[in-house]
C-alpha cells in the first residue's frame, strides 16, 4: 500500500472530531484508507 499523507492528518483530526467526511474521485482509496484508520484506532464502524 502507498503512504498516505493524509493518514496523520486524519489522527488529528479524530482526537477533536467523533465524525470526518472523507471525499474525493472514485477509485482513490478512500475506503481502503477508512478501513485502515478505523483498525490502527481501534474504532468499531459497522458502516465500512
């Protein structure tokens, strides 16, 4: 998998916000790089 800048980033931004809206271009990554997040935090989503 490729180093996402964004992945820092996204762990501050969830030690302030319970929720993030993560857009952009179909195929970029943006499920993979939830799933990611929500493993490495140890968060529970049934939505992903």
């Amino acid at each position: 998998m490729y180093q996402r800048y964004t992945e820092s980033l996204l762990t501050e931004l969830l030690q302030e916000f319970r929720i993030l809206y993560l857009t952009g271009p179909r195929q970029a990554g943006k499920t993979t790089l939830a799933r990611k997040m929500v493993d490495k935090q140890g968060m529970v989503c049934g939505c992903i």
